[in-house]
C-alpha cells in the first residue's frame, strides 16, 4: 500500500502541537475590522483548538 499523501490545504491551516493536539486560526479576522469591536479582534486574535468533532477527519487529511 502506498504512502498516504497530506491534504496541503489542511496542512497550511491546522498545527500540530507538541502533545498532539490540533490548533487552528480562528475566523473573522480578515475583513470588515472597523465595524468590529476591539473586544472582538481581541479575542479572536491567537489560536483556538479544532473541535472534537473535527479531529479523525482532519488526522486522516494530515496522513497521521
């Protein structure tokens, strides 16, 4: 059986942590930040953990 290739679009928006763990950036930082609150910028700025949910499909995007 070959090798299982990474999806490179995972790999570009999802870090692997040292225990294992998934973090992603979270969204709604990218346009539209005049109208936002600071509050809000704040707190989306910095990492968020990718939802349970979410991780078998992404582990197997990411050939892990």
């Amino acid at each position: 059986m070959p090798k299982m290739k990474t999806h490179s679009g995972a790999s570009k928006r999802v870090r692997v942590t040292g225990k294992g763990k998934l973090r992603r950036q979270q969204a709604g930082l990218r346009h539209k930040l005049e109208k936002k609150p600071t509050s809000v910028t704040r707190r989306l700025s910095g990492t968020a953990e990718v939802a349970k949910v979410d991780e078998k499909r992404l582990n197997r995007m990411l050939a892990r």
